[in-house]
C-alpha cells in the first residue's frame, strides 16, 4: 500500500512547540518567530505574532469578560512554515537520522546540523 506523502498528521510531525523558530510564507512572508502550539490532526499551528484575526466579543460580568474587539493569532497552515536552523540560521526542510542507542534525531538538510536540544 502507498504511503501518503503529504498528509496532514505527515506535515506536522516535524513541528514542536518552543525555541525552533519558524519562517512564514503568506502575508506574513520573511518574518521569523516561535511555535506557540501545533494541532497535529488539523497540520496547523498557531505562531507567535503572525495571523492575526478580529473576535468581536460580548461583555460577560459574571466571567469578567470586558467587551469590544479582540486581536488573536490564528492557526496557520504548517506547508506555510520552515524550521529555522539554529547553526546555519536559515530556512531549512528536516531530515532524520537515527543515532546507535535508536533515537531519532531532527537534521538540517542543509546544513546537517542537529535541530534538537
């Protein structure tokens, strides 16, 4: 049986939350920023500072909600994002590589610098 090659679980598996920084196509192309959280069942994630989207929202005393317009980051798809490498500070695709003890160990394609702490 055929593997998918671009399925959405696929896609997201290279992304964790935190330090590896992220390179942004769309509007928000060239900018670099961290990882907040991935939805690995959607191929989403949501990154710091980047797709914004209004909320209306109604105030709510008994939850001490104070009404008005909300600006909140929005997932984004991750066929949009790159990992940044943190050796040769630029965009990079990740490759694996499975070290002796059996772990897997997240690479730069370009570089072959390690993407994992």
């Amino acid at each position: 049986m055929p593997r998918l090659c671009c399925s959405a679980a696929a896609s997201s598996a290279r992304w964790s939350s935190g330090p590896p920084s992220a390179k942004v196509r769309d509007k928000d192309k060239g900018r670099t920023a961290r990882v907040l959280r991935v939805f690995p069942s959607e191929g989403r994630a949501i990154v710091e500072g980047v797709n914004f989207h209004k909320k209306h929202t109604r105030p709510n005393p008994q939850r001490n909600i104070k009404g008005g317009i909300l600006e909140r980051e929005t997932p984004i798809h991750t066929s949009n994002l790159m990992v940044i490498c943190g050796e040769c500070k630029k965009p990079a695709r990740v490759g694996h590589q499975v070290l002796e003890d059996g772990r897997k160990l997240r690479t730069c394609r370009r570089c072959g610098g390690s993407l994992d702490k």
